[in-house]
C-alpha cells in the first residue's frame, strides 16, 4: 500500500478534465527500544523492520544484529519494538520521544558534529565517470512509485556496476536508514561500497554514510555546505547533481578516475 489512488481535476492549457491521480502513502511509525518510546517517524509503509534498526543504528545505540535479541513489527498500530539483549544507555537527546517529518530534520550543526571524533574513511575504491553516468541511469528509474507518484526520494548501495540493495520513502533519510537496516539485518557487507540517493546532502545524510566508512556517496542532487565541509574533512568522495552526462565531484576527486588519469 505504497501508493493510493484519488480523484483530481486536471487543469492544462487545453482545459479541465477529471482522472486519477496517484499519490504515495505517508504512514506514522513509533520506535520502541526496550519497552521506551523514542521516536516516531513519518515514512512510506515498507520495510518497516529495517528502517528501525537502521535508525537505531544511525543513533549509535545499535552496532550489529547480535545485539538484537528480538525485533517485533506490528503494522497496524504502527510500531515497531526492538530489545536488545543488554541494556542500552541513550545517547544525549534520544532519551526523550521525539516526532520526526519525513524530511528528517533535526536541527544538526556544524559545531555539534566535531569531524575529529569521526574516523576517516581509507577505502581506495574508485570509479569512472561512465560507472557513475550508468548507475545513476539505473538507479532513478528503479522506483516504480515515484514513477507513478514523483512523492518518494530513492536511496541504493552500489557496487561499481550495480545496485544491489534498493529503497524508497517518502523520507530521504528513511530511504538511506533502510538500506543499512538491510544491510545489518541480512549482514550484507558494506566494506567499499557506494550509496545513492536522490535526496539533498546535509550533514545528517553524510554522517550516516561516514558512520559505515563508505567512501562514495553519490547524489542527483546537491550538498549543503556542511555536507562538503564534513565529505571533505572524513574523506568521502562526495558527487552531486549526477543528472544525464554530468555531475559535480565537491570532495576527494581523486576516486573518480577518468581517462588518461
């Protein structure tokens, strides 16, 4: 139920007409971990398990699947519970329940995030530009509901052919939650990986990239300047604005090889 259907009135040049028109569908999902309430997100209604863990995992309060005693989805209350198997201590402004838009908003700054308390990132993966030109080709076309809704953002991981792991929400950070939830509940490896997305770079979105110590993060559309400030500082080829043939490499351009280099 990605998607639901309403009548509209179309209104062109031509004139009016009535049709269908489809819209994605936002649903209201509660976080609960160890019996305490603390989130709820607004996001598209798929893939509810792995956007919880890869939450909790981008709050650090989660490392890995063996930490995870039980995980309990119940969609129609929209919650999910997750207990781990110790205790757990918040970490500073997660220990009260929070409401989070599906923008994912939470008021980060530069200050706040101080690069020196972030490893930086050593992969020496590299890519080409018609690798990128391919894979983003690829990647904007995967999502059948923004095709039938142009209302979710996408997010995928990449190797440097294919996507081999897809989301989408109404969220961009959701989408990207999602996929490292994936990545952590089905332990898939994510040692020099690229991720990509169709949402705004802040400084959220390129920590929860730097987190995992992917070197490559590729967008179709554009970096906050905290975005580049910390790609720039952790060692993340940053790209922007990958739309066709062209694209923007803000930081560490030395992973994009192109002819002759």
């Amino acid at each position: 139920m990605e998607i639901e259907k309403f009548p509209i009135v179309r209104i062109s040049e031509q004139g009016r007409s009535e049709s269908d028109g489809m819209v994605a569908t936002e649903f209201s999902l509660t976080i609960t971990l160890n019996n305490q309430e603390l989130v709820t997100l607004l996001c598209s209604p798929t893939k509810l398990d792995c956007l919880a863990v890869g939450f909790l995992s981008s709050e650090g309060l989660i490392k890995s699947k063996d930490e995870i005693r039980e995980i309990t989805v119940d969609e129609e209350s929209g919650v999910v519970q997750v207990t781990t198997k110790q205790a757990r201590e918040f970490a500073q402004g997660i220990s009260s329940r929070r409401f989070i838009g599906s923008s994912g908003a939470r008021g980060t700054n530069f200050s706040a995030i101080s690069s020196t308390s972030w490893a930086k990132v050593k992969s020496h993966l590299q890519v080409s530009p018609p690798e990128v030109f391919a894979l983003m080709q690829e990647f904007i076309q995967h999502s059948k509901v923004f095709r039938a809704t142009s209302g979710v953002h996408s997010a995928g991981l990449c190797d440097t052919k294919n996507i081999l792991l897809f989301s989408d929400d109404i969220g961009r950070h959701n989408a990207i939650d999602k996929i490292f939830g994936e990545c952590i509940l089905n332990d898939i490896p994510i040692s020099d990986r690229i991720i990509t997305t169709t949402g705004r770079v802040s400084s959220e979105i390129l920590l929860k990239v730097a987190r995992r110590s992917i070197p490559i993060l590729i967008s179709k559309a554009v970096p906050t300047n905290l975005g580049v400030k910390l790609a720039a500082d952790l060692g993340i080829t940053l790209i922007g604005f990958a739309r066709g043939k062209t694209m923007n490499v803000y930081t560490c351009g030395w992973r994009v090889v192109t002819d002759g280099e």
